[in-house]
C-alpha cells in the first residue's frame, strides 16, 4: 500500500471517529485500531494528533467551500449569498463535530478577522465576501465593506445556528429552517440599496 493511501485510509477513520462522538474519540489508538496498524504507523503520516484534527478541520473547510462555489452560478446573486447561508446550515446539521471544531472551538491556528480574511486565507468566507461584491456592483446590496457585510452575514448565521444546537428554539428542524431563511430575509432587506 502506498504512503497516500495509508494516510487516505488513517485520514478516514479519524473522521469517521470525529464524525460519530467528536474530536475527542480520536486518539492514536482508536485511530489505528480502525485501519489495522500500529498507533505508531500513523506518526509516518501524521506528527501528532493535533495534525490529524488540523487536518480533518481543514478539509472540512474546502469542502464547505467546495459545496459554496459550486452554487455560485446563476444570474440571481442575491438567491445565490442565500443559497450559501443554506449550505452552511446544512452542513452544521448533517456534521455537528466538525462543524463545531471547525468554527465553534478556540484553535491556535485559526484565522482571525480581519486581516487574515482580507489576506483571501478563508477559503470558506472568500466565497460569501466574492458573491457580496458582485451583489454591490449590480446595485443590490448597498455600498460597505464586502469583507465586514460578509462576516455580518457569517455572524448571523452561526449565531442562529449556535443557539438551535443548543436548545434555545422550540422548533423542529423544519420550523427552525423557515424561522432561519425569514431571519436572512430581514437581514437582506437591511443590506439592500
């Protein structure tokens, strides 16, 4: 088996673990016990446990990126920073752990606001901040800051997101949704020309 594909296959289970019970069921051992090597066979791979978070997180992120700039298509700009505001919801339902670690948990190595945003090194809030920018040069949001419209957007967001993971709404997935996408509408309408 090749170097790539081992650490594929290591890559894999650590998320699979991370996905079910959250960053702390990943451990060395657990890890190896799911690809059938020894926990030191992942040092060939990984340095430490907290690459192999690093690493789960950052894929996480070009995935949610991924998923973004796939629907930055169409002519309606404004459908498509709402369809953005959607997926974000979704992924944070469909994977709580990584969702959590990747934006909820104090990280050494996370980008702080705003100068490693306005240096592009978000790979996830390039994409919002690219869609406000053209939203403003069509004339649909009003003129601002892109990048501080699109962490005002993104603090919306997981702020409702937050709260519901946390039991402050009463509504199920469904209501939760339709109170969600009202929330954007209102926000929208305050950043419309």
């Amino acid at each position: 088996m090749t170097p790539s594909a081992t650490a594929d296959r290591i890559l894999r289970a650590a998320r699979a673990l991370f996905e079910q019970d959250g960053p702390a069921a990943v451990s060395m051992r657990r890890v190896a016990d799911a690809v059938g090597i020894t926990p030191m066979a992942i040092y060939r791979h990984f340095p430490n446990r907290e690459a192999l978070l690093k690493r789960i997180s950052d894929d996480g992120f070009q995935e949610i990126a991924h998923r973004w700039s796939a629907r930055d298509e169409g002519d309606d700009v404004l459908a498509r920073l709402l369809a953005i505001q959607r997926i974000y919801l979704d992924y944070a339902l469909a994977h709580p752990h990584l969702f959590d670690h990747a934006f909820s948990v104090r990280r050494e190595d996370a980008r702080k606001f705003p100068e490693d945003f306005r240096a592009r090194r978000s790979p996830t809030l390039n994409v919002v901040a690219d869609v406000v920018v053209e939203a403003q040069r069509a004339g649909l949001l009003r003129d601002g800051d892109a990048w501080d419209i699109a962490m005002t957007l993104w603090a919306h967001t997981h702020g409702l997101i937050a709260l519901y993971r946390a039991g402050r709404f009463s509504y199920d997935e469904r209501g939760f949704r339709a109170f969600y996408d009202a929330s954007l509408g209102r926000l929208f309408d305050g950043l419309k020309t």
